[in-house]
C-alpha cells in the first residue's frame, strides 16, 4: 500500500506552529511511512522552528492586513493571488489526502486551495473565539477540530469535533521533574518560583510590569524566570544582574520551566491556555486586548469562569497587580484549588483525537 501524504500549515506565531509540529509528530507515530509536508508564510518563524523539527517547508508569499495603510496593505490582494497559485501548485505536485490547517496567515490560502482542488480538509480552531479566515473556511472543511464549547455559533455544528488542542508531548509527564528543573536552572529550592510567559514574540506590556513590581515580587521570597522575548530581550536582560532574577529570550525546555513554576503570569493564547490546564499550577492570565476579536480575554474567561484561573486585563495592573499577587501568595489554599480546577479542563489526548479524525478521511 502506498504511504499516505499529509500537508500542514500553521505559523506566525509558536501557538500556530507548535500544535501543526504536534499533530505531525502524532501522524508519523500512527503512519510511520507517510510522508509530511508543511507549508508557511516566508519570512516568520515556522520556515525555522518547522526544519528544526524535522519537517520540510514552503513559504508563501503572505502576510496578514496592517491596522493603517501601508504599501503592504495594498499588496494584500496580490499575494493573496500568488498565494493560491503557488498553494495550488504544491498540492498538485505532493498530491496530499488531507491538508490541515492550526491557523496563520499561510493556512488561508492553503486550505481555499486545497477545498477547490477536492482535497479533504480539517480545520484545527485553537481559540473561543475564532478569527475570520477559520470562520470562511468552515464551509468547506471536512471536519474542525475545536478546543472550546459553544463555537457551533460560528461553525457547522455537524463538522465540530471537541478534541483540544495539541500540546508538546513532554508536558504530559512534568510532575516526576521538579528537581531536574531545579539543577536545570540553578533555582534555590527554598524560594517560590514565579514563571512569566509574555507569548512567544514577547508582550512589551507585561515586561514594563515586571519591571515595575520586580522588587516587589523577590521582596516576597520569590525568584522569578521571567521569558521576555526575543525583541525585548537587549533592554530588559540587565535585570539578570539581580538575585534570583533569570531573563531569557526563548525558553527551550518547557517542560522543565513548568515543573520548576509554583505560580505562573501569562498571556492567554489558546495554545498556552491549553499548556497550562495540563500543567495545573495557580495561573494570573494578563490577556492581549490587541489581538482580533479580543480572543485571549474569551481564552481566559472560558478558564475563570470555572475558577481555574485569575484574569487581569491591561487596564488593572497599576491599580490591582500588587494586591492580587499579594492575596494569591498568602493563600496556599486558593494556589491548590486553581491549580485542581485548571488541571479538570485539561485534554491531554487532543493530539490524538485530532489525527483520529483525519484518519477517517484517508481515502482508502
């Protein structure tokens, strides 16, 4: 029988990329023999971490529309153009069974492409609140695996599959790692640790927080690994000079940085709320209110309407922050009930259940 052929696209962001390389990862334990082709946008971060991750890649000449007007805007309907031509020309040459999309701008064109050209297609939605590419391609989707109640709203409620969304593999087994961690990153294990996650890109807004408030916390007997991002890095890495202070740009081991966190500060993309319900530690989300339809507060609430979590938007941290860090670090209580609560939400087969409905639309 001859090996089955896969396309995946997800990127821009490592909540777009990491979920494509989990499900690939999970298509080759199930199909050792198939063969696995990813396809993104040129010039962001998938056409590296993709390669890395052992998979070849394509880029598309595409980006998403810019808030003003800009020469870029007005190239938009141009390489959306050229996107699909090239996305055609791909998927006629590597003739694919399924071609699956977790989001980013390279998934649009893609996806379009591959449903006019009969090919089946799976729509991974990764947030509450879907953006508008997934909501057009829901139409013709074959199936759309979902990691949140509610979205038959905005999809076709007979194609809606709620599987959650994929997650690194080493995360399901973070408990037994704690002393590893430890020794990992030189950590005293007399201290609390405070772990700030700001995305993959990096959140300038939750940066001049910690900041602000960095005495404040390790006044407290705390020590913090604070994950700033790649572009803010140069102007906040003088803060290592500190006690018990760890800048970094990009954390590698996750697995290790979250077995060693005690409290956790982050964003609220979906692929990092889905980290963290596995993870089950007592969580502060600070969602984006920069991102379309305002997804990552939806993302949030979603977990603190079931007392999982604290939300605190943007707006609040001068006025709240100090009191709502305060509160959480006297009550060892509250840290075990949020961190119990989190950890009911979370689905840790969604990998699996993901290329479970793509193996259905294998034409045998």
């Amino acid at each position: 029988m001859s090996s089955f052929k896969f396309i995946l696209s997800g990127g821009g962001t490592g909540g777009h990329i990491y979920p494509a390389i989990a499900i690939a990862n999970e298509l080759k334990a199930q199909f050792p023999d198939c063969e696995i082709l990813f396809v993104g946008a040129k010039d962001k971060m998938e056409m590296q971490k993709v390669p890395q991750a052992g998979y070849p890649i394509k880029g598309l000449w595409i980006a998403g529309l810019q808030r003003k007007l800009t020469l870029q805007n007005l190239l938009f309907p141009v390489k959306v153009i050229d996107s699909l031509i090239k996305s055609r020309r791909i998927i006629k040459s590597f003739k694919p069974d399924v071609v699956i999309g977790t989001g980013g701008f390279a998934s649009g064109p893609l996806l379009r492409a591959a449903a006019v050209m009969n090919i089946p297609i799976v729509v991974q939605e990764q947030n509450s609140f879907p953006g508008i590419t997934n909501k057009i391609l829901s139409k013709r989707a074959s199936v759309i695996c979902v990691a949140y109640d509610n979205l038959e709203h905005f999809f076709p409620k007979n194609k809606i599959k709620l599987t959650g969304n994929p997650v690194r593999e080493d995360l399901l087994s973070i408990d037994n790692k704690r002393l590893d961690a430890l020794t990992y990153f030189a950590l005293d294990a007399t201290k609390k640790t405070l772990l700030v996650l700001g995305g993959s890109l990096g959140s300038r807004r939750i940066n001049q927080l910690i900041a602000k408030e960095l005495d404040f916390i390790t006044n407290q007997n705390i020590q913090v690994i604070w994950q700033c991002g790649k572009l803010y890095f140069d102007e906040y890495s003088h803060f290592n000079e500190k006690s018990y202070v760890k800048v970094v740009s990009f954390i590698d081991r996750m697995d290790l940085v979250y077995a060693a966190a005690d409290i956790i500060i982050s964003r609220a993309g979906a692929s990092s709320v889905s980290e963290l319900c596995l993870v089950g530690k007592p969580v502060i989300f600070i969602p984006s209110p920069n991102v379309a339809e305002d997804h990552q507060t939806k993302n949030a609430k979603a977990i603190v309407d079931k007392n999982g979590a604290i939300l605190l938007k943007e707006s609040e941290l001068d006025g709240k922050f100090q009191s709502v860090f305060t509160h959480l670090i006297d009550d060892e209580n509250h840290q075990i009930e949020l961190g119990n609560q989190i950890r009911k939400l979370a689905k840790p087969n969604a990998t699996q259940d993901i290329v479970k409905e793509i193996s259905k639309l294998i034409k045998k």
